[in-house]
C-alpha cells in the first residue's frame, strides 16, 4: 500500500472521519492491508469506479480480494454515513438561510430532485421493463434527493427503477412523513403532481408556474420562475458533487454485481459530502 498512496482523492475534511469509521472494521490477520487501506481501497472505487484489477494492483492485492474488500462491512459503513444526513429543524433552517431566499423563499425548507443512474441492462424482462427510464433512454436507478436551501444534503432516498415517476418516488421513499406542518418544499414544475400530498400535510409547495399550452405565462410569472430556477441551482450543484464520484455518474453502466451496493454507496457519498466544504459562498 506504501508504493500506491491514493490519499490525493480525499478532501481534507474527509481524512479524520474516513479515519474514525476504519477504526470500527475489523480486517483478518493474514491480509497486506490495514482498516484504513481498505477505506481508502473502498473510496478508490467509489470515486474513480475502476476495475478490480486496476485496484488489485494498485494496493498489491488480488483483483478477487478487492471485490471481498469492497464489500465487506459496507452496509455497515453506509450506517454510519447516513447519520450524517440530518434533516434539520425549521428553525435550523431559518437560522442559516441564504440572503437569497430570505426576500421571497424565506420558508423553504428543501430543494429537491431526483438523479438517476445507467445500469447494465438487466437479464430478466420484468426488471428490464421496470427500470427502464423513458427520460434517459435506458435502464436506471432513481432518487430522491433533498438539500436544504445552504446545501446541506437532508435527505436521500433509496434507489428505485427508473420506470417510477416522480410522484412514486417521492410517495413511496418515507420524505413526506419528516414534514411538519409549516414546511416548505421547493421543486420543478415536473413535480407538480406530488402538490396534493404536500398540502395534506398543511405544507407548503413552491414551484414555477405551470404552462398552459397555447397560452402565454405573464410577466410576474416569467419573473417567479427565474427565481426559482435561480435557487433550485442549489439542489443541481450537490448533485454535480454526487456526480464527482464515477461510481454515481450519470452513465456509469453499472455493473449487475454491483447494483445491490448503489445505495450504500449513496449513502456513503452524500454523507461524506456533508463534510466537506460549503456548497454555498
């Protein structure tokens, strides 16, 4: 591992938590490698995506025993991610609302929207049919994602085919039930159908205006929905971060072997991003 020091991958506010949980995995004896390789080892993968074989020779072991590595305890790890994702109060929102929401938006409690991720085409028809994204053209996984108007990640859904709508993903992932009464949720026009159950919860949706086809939106409307459009810019640049890691971009093609392990990896990914640096100046 001394030959093929990775750690130029890491953030450095990623090093002390990325220590932390390699204290909590237990690796065999017999092995080359330490618990923080085989961090670093898990990293490598999630953030370049490369081959096993490529790894294997990179930390000097087999291309088999960096598959083992990679998925050993990795449920576990992702445990330990995900309690970095915190859906904050309203009032923590509040307290650290952006100047540019607190004109027009000052009650938005989260952006969201969903990203999707190309996998290889599955074997068995019904789930070919079932992840099967008419957006992008191929086979996927969505989710759900919700950042708070600071950018802090508060929420991510588990993967779904891409087949589901938005309203599906958002019904069935467990977001509606963090609402409390007053909360504001902010999104694309394309979630328009999701409104209904928002306002069941005596919450509140912030959207741009619909358009009608044949008619024309006002001013004040074009106006709301550059606003809009200009805040939701939250929500796309935690995504980009989600996409700087390779096992996560959009066309990855992932693996079948390895689509069981994508919201562990999500998981691992937004709560690690949730340490870094500030996604909003």
């Amino acid at each position: 591992m001394s030959l093929y020091p990775r750690m130029y991958l890491v953030d450095k506010e990623w090093i002390s938590i990325l220590s932390l949980i390699s204290n909590k995995i237990n690796v065999r004896k017999s092995s080359n490698l330490t618990p923080t390789d085989v961090i670093y080892l898990r990293f490598c993968k999630m953030r370049l995506n490369e081959s096993f074989r490529i790894l294997g020779h990179e930390f000097g072991i087999s291309s088999k025993n960096v598959g083992i590595f990679f998925r050993m305890n990795l449920e576990f790890v992702a445990y330990h991610f995900k309690e970095l994702i915190i859906w904050p109060s309203i009032d923590t929102v509040k307290k650290n609302m952006p100047v540019s929401f607190r004109k027009n938006y000052a009650g938005v409690s989260c952006i969201i929207d969903c990203l999707e991720i190309e996998i290889e085409k599955p074997s068995n028809p019904v789930h070919q049919a079932l992840t099967w994204s008419q957006y992008k053209k191929c086979n996927t996984l969505k989710y759900l994602l919700a950042v708070t108007p600071y950018g802090l990640i508060s929420f991510i859904s588990i993967g779904i085919g891409g087949r589901a709508t938005d309203e599906m993903v958002v019904s069935n992932s467990g977001f509606l039930d963090l609402f409390v009464p007053g909360t504001f949720v902010m999104a694309d026009r394309g979630f328009k159908k999701i409104e209904p159950y928002v306002l069941q919860r005596k919450c509140k949706f912030v959207r741009p205006p619909s358009v009608s086809e044949g008619v024309a939106l006002s001013k004040e409307q074009v106006v709301e929905s550059r606003k809009i459009a200009g805040l939701r810019n939250h929500v796309e640049r935690a995504i980009s971060r989600i996409r700087e890691f390779s096992f996560l971009a959009p066309h990855v093609r992932l693996d079948s072997n390895l689509i069981k392990y994508c919201d562990s990896v999500m998981y691992c990914v937004c709560g690690l991003l949730n340490v870094r640096g500030p996604l909003i100046k």
